[in-house]
C-alpha cells in the first residue's frame, strides 16, 4: 500500500499557501483515490461536485481573502453513514432508512464546516453501528486495504479505510464499544475516540445513548486534536454535552515531566491475546521506559465482566433507541403491511439485518419485567465497579495501556456465524465507553507473521485529552 501524498493538514496547508496546489487539485485528487479503490466497498455516496464547488470558492478566498478561511481548510473528511448532513441521505447503513434525508446537521459536522473542511462522501458502516467487522451493512463488507480478503475492524470499519487507502485526510465515525479505535488498529491509522460528551450527539443516530461518542480517524495525532479542537464543546442541542472548557489540543505539549503508565497482567498475559500483538505491545512499554516514563502493571480484576455488562447494556438502549423505526413517521414502510400491527411487525422485520434484529431482541429482553434486576441492573452495578477502579487507577497513574484488539484483522466471513465469538474482539476496546474516558489507538507496527497492522490504545482519566493527545503525538515521534 502506496504511501498517503498527503500526510498531514499543516502538509496540505503548506502547500496551498505557496501555489504548488489548489483545493481544486486536492479533491480531485482525493476523487481519483476513491474511483481506484472502489473495490474495497468504503463510500457509499461521494459528494463530488459539492465537494470540487467548495474547493473552488476556498481557492478564490485563499486568493483574495486568505485572513477568512476558517481552521480546516485543506481538511478534506468522510463522515459515517450514521452522522446526519443536511439535505443529504443517511442509511446507518439498512434497508429500513434508504432514502431518509435530515432536516439538519450534527453539531459537530457544522463546527467542522464552520471552520472551512470540505465533506467528500459518506462512508460505510455495519448496521446502526452494530458490528466488528464492517460487514454488517445493506450495502455489504467493506475490505481492508492492507489485505482486500480482510475485515477492516467496525463499525467504523470503512471511516478507517477510508483514511488507510487515502481517499480523504480524515474521516468522522462513531464509538459505542470500540468502533472508532478497533479499525483503526486494524488499518494502522489513529483513532480518538474522546470522553463522553466531549462532542455533542445531537445529529448522530443512536445506537446506545450513554455510549456513543462520535471519533476521529487520522493519519497522525494532530489532525485528530485539531478535529477534536473544532468539535468539542457544549451545545443546547444536546442535554448530555458537556460545559468543561475545552483545551487547546493542537498545541500537542510534551509531557513536562516523566509520565505514569498502567497496565494489566490480566490482559496483557492473557492466553487469548496473539503474541505478536504482545511483543509490540512490550515493545512500546520499553519505548516509554527508554524515553524515562514509569511503566507499571497493576490489577484489573474485572476484564471477565466488561463484554457481558457491555452487552446488556447496549443492546437495552439499542432496544429502547431503535423503537422509532416502525415505518409510521418515516424510512421503510413494508409494501405488504395491511394494518398498523402488521405495519411495525414487516417493516421492522424485512428493514432491519440479522445482527440489528437480534440486539433489539436481546436488548428487550435483559429489559424484561422478569429479568431486569438479574441483567440490566446487575451490568449496571459491574459498571459502576469498572468506573471506581479506573478513577482510583487514575489517582496513581497518567494513563493506562492497552491493546486494541485480541489479534489482527480477520477474514471475511470468518467470524460472522458466531456472534460470541465477534463481540469477544470488543474486549479490551468496550471499557473506554463505560467509563466514559478518552482512549486513542495508535499504530504500532505490522505483525510479525502476517504483515498486518496492529494498534495498541492509551487511556486517560475523563477529560484528559490535552494531556492524552500530547503524550500520544510525543510517543509516536520518539524513533
């Protein structure tokens, strides 16, 4: 895989301001890519015109008025087919929202726009973001570029590739349990996904409400800061956003003194974890150690009861969320429907995929009047545990290491008839979201027998970003 021509947006930048390229070029350029890789299943939309029109008139600013351009211009992304775009179609990927327009934009896609980034298509996902694997979807798997006969991660699977086979600079998805740092491991590019309510949620189609956080798949740390820069912030939209000031990411400050580094024996000596992602793993604790930072492990008595918790208590807000397609107010509507029981029952049945289906089922389920005592609250005192021991671990410690993922990437096919063994790849990504802390995924090499990337993550106490991405940008820069 071809090297990105465009690495960075202060690259891009540069290059603009001395008229060795125009935006006009830039996205074109990026169209090329998208038609050459059309094979790997990313975009299911691509707003070319809109996108070359936007470049035009950010040339004739840049020319006449360059003090007006806003932070992002030269920033071209891709958005998640779960993030609303004004006027432009929005699926989350199923039959049961083909053709639905939104009246609005997510806040945070108008904060990027504001500031002058230019929105090149829309991408790939599984199914209302249920998924680990980007095959999950009506319009089918997305492949990864690295190797076309495997999974790029999920559910924002194609947003990573999207970037990995540089069809754009950046590209917006979505993490509920890991779907933004998973694929980004998976494709060896950066994934943020920030503390909860660091970004509003107004505009992005819920899958689990106190969950989800909208995330940034990047090249490198500071087109993620800067995007996170932009985004972030309170909005009246969006009751759960949250006023803590936000920091200047992007000024990405080294750490002024040596850091303090978790990790756990419970993961990291876990016989289910692949050994070349181990030994990268050990590899950049010795990093961290020769650059004078103290790496320590530390108990995590809980990892047995992250993915069960996790489980119970997305598929409950992914019930009690995707009750609002029943094909009365709008999407699908089942041309065989003669009544209004029969009109929620075949709408949902023949608009809904199979993994959505049975997460609604499970969801009402452990939400059932026998059973909500035994499932739902139970996973919400686990919750509550995993929560106390991170702020306790953060009273001791800067940030906490992990590995994204179990192993690499998977074949198509491989894992999609054993659920279990799918939500398991969650395992060590989910604890992020139940916490509500920022978790970053970084490329940490290739593996050493298969060739694919592998990513590990770190963690930071909730709304530690600053700190987070400065620490991870200075990391990545050491040789």
């Amino acid at each position: 895989m071809a090297a990105p021509k465009y690495r960075s947006l202060a690259y891009v930048q540069q290059l603009l301001r001395s008229g060795s390229l125009c935006m006009e070029q830039l996205v074109a350029h990026y169209l090329e890519q998208i038609a050459a890789t059309q094979h790997l299943n990313i975009y299911v939309e691509v707003y070319a015109e809109e996108a070359l029109a936007r470049a035009r008139a950010l040339d004739v600013r840049l020319a006449k008025a360059p003090a007006s351009l806003g932070r992002l211009w030269g920033m071209v992304t891709g958005i998640k087919d779960v993030i609303c775009y004004q006027d432009h179609e929005i699926t989350a990927a199923s039959h049961i929202l083909k053709g639905f327009r939104p009246l609005f934009s997510a806040t945070a896609l108008e904060r990027l726009l504001a500031e002058d980034a230019i929105v090149i298509g829309r991408v790939n996902c599984d199914e209302f973001a249920m998924g680990s694997s980007n095959e999950n979807s009506c319009y089918g798997p997305t492949r990864n570029a690295a190797d076309p006969e495997r999974v790029p991660g999920g559910s924002s699977g194609a947003s990573a590739v999207a970037v990995q086979a540089n069809t754009c600079l950046t590209a917006l998805g979505s993490d509920t349990g890991g779907s933004v740092r998973q694929p980004a491991a998976f494709c060896g590019v950066v994934g943020l996904k920030p503390s909860y309510g660091r970004i509003s949620r107004h505009g992005l189609i819920a899958y689990g409400s106190s969950l989800d956080q909208i995330g940034i798949l990047s090249h490198n740390v500071a087109d993620a800061a800067l995007m996170l820069e932009v985004m972030a912030g309170p909005d009246g939209f969006d009751a759960t956003a949250s006023s803590v000031p936000v920091d200047a990411y992007s000024a990405l400050l080294a750490p002024d003194r040596p850091m303090r580094v978790a990790w756990f024996r419970e993961v990291l000596e876990h016989p289910s974890l692949d050994e070349g992602v181990r030994s990268l793993c050990f590899d950049f604790i010795k990093r961290m150690e020769q650059a004078g930072h103290t790496v320590q492990a530390v108990p995590f008595e809980y990892l047995d009861y992250t993915i069960p918790a996790y489980y119970v208590l997305a598929t409950a807000e992914a019930s009690s969320n995707l009750s609002r397609y029943d094909g009365i107010r709008f999407g699908y509507r089942s041309p065989s429907a003669y009544d209004l029981q029969s009109t929620y029952k075949r709408s949902r049945t023949e608009g809904f995929g199979k993994e959505v289906k049975r997460r609604i089922m499970l969801g009402a389920f452990v939400l059932s009047a026998g059973y909500y005592d035994a499932y739902y609250a139970k996973a919400q005192q686990i919750r509550r545990l995993i929560h106390d021991r991170f702020k306790a671990i953060f009273q001791e410690f800067d940030f906490v290491l992990m590995p994204a993922a179990p192993g690499v990437a998977w074949r198509l096919g491989e894992k999609i008839t054993d659920p279990v063994e799918m939500y398991l790849a969650d395992v060590f990504t989910v604890t992020a979201n139940l916490v509500g802390i920022p978790a970053i995924a970084l490329p940490v090499g290739v593996h050493p027998d298969s060739g694919l990337p592998v990513g590990l993550q770190l963690m930071a106490d909730a709304f530690q970003e600053k700190a987070l991405l400065g620490f991870a940008h200075h990391l990545l820069a050491q040789p």
